[in-house]
C-alpha cells in the first residue's frame, strides 16, 4: 500500500489492532553480519522480537509533516498492552492545520480496532473486525510464513510499523550513531523501495525495474518519499525515530547540505516498557457517531483479499 498525502503523517501507525506473538525476548547479537542488508534484517527481525515479548509499552509521540509547501507538526501518545496473548493498543495523534487541529484515535480493546477521525470538515468512525482480520491472514498463510518468527501474526502496533517499513524497503546502509540530548546509541538504518513496491509505483517503468535497472524516481509524485530512515536504540532496538525522505533535484543540492529532504517524521521519546497502563485506556465508546464496517478495506490493506 503506497502513503497517500493524507495519512502520511499517519502511515507510521495507522494499521494498529491486535497482535498475537509467541515470540521470546533476545539479547541484540555483538556480531552482526557485515554485509549491511544482513545486517538489517537482523535487527529488524529482533526489534520485532523485541517489541512483542513486553507487556506494556506506553511513548509520547511527536511528528512533522511537509508536503505541498505545508509544514505540520503534531504530537500524541501511544500505548499497548498484552495479556492472554491479546494485545490492545492506543494511539492518539494531534496534528496543527492552520488555526485548525486534525485529530486520529486508533483504539483496539480486543474485539474491535476502533478508527475515529476528526478533521476540520468532517469525523468518521471506523471499526475493524479483529477476529475476522486475523482468520483472513491466517487463511493466506499457505506456506506457513505466519509461523516463522520473522512474520508472526500482528494486525497493528509497532511491531506492524517495523514489519511494515521491513517489507516495502530494502536497507543498503546500517551505522552505528548517537540521538537526542542525551546523544543515545541508536543504529541508523537506511533504505529504498523494494523493487515489488517500485513497480506499484512506476508502473510504466515495470520492465526497467523488473530487469534490474535503475527506475526514474524522479518520476515518482511529489508527496511519496524513495527511502527511509529508521533508527533503533542500540540497548533494546526500540524505534525512536522514522523519516520518511525524498531525494532533492541534483540542481538544487547545495555542496555540503543532505541531498535530500524529510517528508515526514514520527519522533518516540518518554519511553515506558513493561509499567502498569490503566486498563480503561483501551475501552471505547463510539457515542452518537455511526461506525463504517471496515474490515473488508483493512485485509485488503495487509496484502490479502478477504
């Protein structure tokens, strides 16, 4: 699924709901693979590892979107909890349009994922159905890929962020750098459209990409980023930060400034894992608004037909 202009800011953690993992918590490995895609994939793998055997995390959030020469910040919270191998979340986003605010609360209690969005214009209400989601990948799962801890059944979260990020980029660089105030380890993980998502992309470019060749991205529109950037602490591999980037016209880089440009930004900070989140935070009350069935658009989002 590639981001639209309207849920880029969104896109880092739209598709929360509910996550089963059977998965146990492992020390980030001292020897990583050289080679760098190797690399990545061992820690992606673990970071998901990771994020599925806690049970609670709670982050304040804080996000930057610039598109169509429009600069918007916001700010939210999210947080999750697993208990019986159920794992209820809740994100809420604030986002400053003007003298405007836009808001998203995402809220999954177990049965349904609740999706209420209130924009300048309009609200709306969705609702996913979690047990007909979660049979719908299980039917697709043929080869068993659902068992492998590498793909484990997840509907949402942060472990769907990082699998999500995973399957539509390909890493080619990983380092070792510092973030914030503190100067935190973190690896710096960098990489491009896998050339499956290129094609849905470039769809006239299908055969170059297909042979092997190097798309046109410039062809791309103007709101998709060509790469992202994904940094991990280095103590536990939590995500901290995710930028979505766009290469800059080679006639407008300036000698010694980055050759590209952030779309958009999803800063984590605050970070709790493992304290103890009130229970009615994952409770929700649609009220007066009348809800949209949408499943059938949510399976479809994950790569299968419902």
């Amino acid at each position: 699924m590639s981001p639209r202009p309207s849920n880029l800011p969104i896109l880092l953690l739209a598709l929360a709901g509910l996550a089963a993992s059977n998965a146990a918590a492992e020390a980030p490995s001292d020897t990583a693979p050289p080679n760098p895609a190797a690399k990545a994939d061992t820690l992606l793998r673990q970071a998901v590892r990771n994020i599925e055997a806690h049970q609670s995390i709670s982050a304040k959030l804080r996000h930057e979107t610039d598109l169509f020469d429009k600069h918007l910040v916001g700010s939210g919270t999210y947080r999750e909890v697993r208990s019986d191998d159920v794992r209820k979340m809740r994100l809420e986003l604030r986002t400053q349009l003007g003298e405007q605010t836009s808001s998203l609360v995402q809220v999954c209690d177990g049965k349904y994922l609740w999706i209420h969005s209130n924009l300048p214009s309009e609200a709306k209400l969705g609702r996913v159905d979690v047990a007909k989601a979660t049979q719908a990948l299980e039917k697709a799962d043929t080869d068993g890929v659902l068992a492998r801890p590498r793909a484990l059944p997840s509907l949402g979260g942060l472990a769907r962020l990082v699998r999500g990020i995973d399957a539509a980029f390909e890493f080619s660089a990983v380092e070792s750098g510092q973030w914030g105030k503190d100067k935190q380890p973190v690896w710096r993980l960098q990489g491009q459209w896998r050339r499956a998502q290129l094609v849905k992309l470039l769809p006239n470019q299908k055969e170059t990409i297909e042979g092997g060749e190097s798309p046109d991205l410039s062809k791309l529109p103007e709101q998709i980023p060509d790469q992202v950037v994904l940094l991990l602490q280095q103590e536990d591999l939590f995500p901290c930060r995710v930028e979505y980037r766009r290469t800059l016209p080679e006639k407008t880089i300036v000698p010694g400034s980055p050759a590209s440009r952030a779309l958009v930004t999803m800063d984590l900070f605050e970070i709790h894992i493992d304290g103890r989140i009130d229970p009615s935070y994952f409770n929700y009350s649609p009220g007066d608004i009348k809800s949209t069935d949408q499943t059938a658009a949510f399976i479809r989002a994950l790569g299968v037909q419902p």
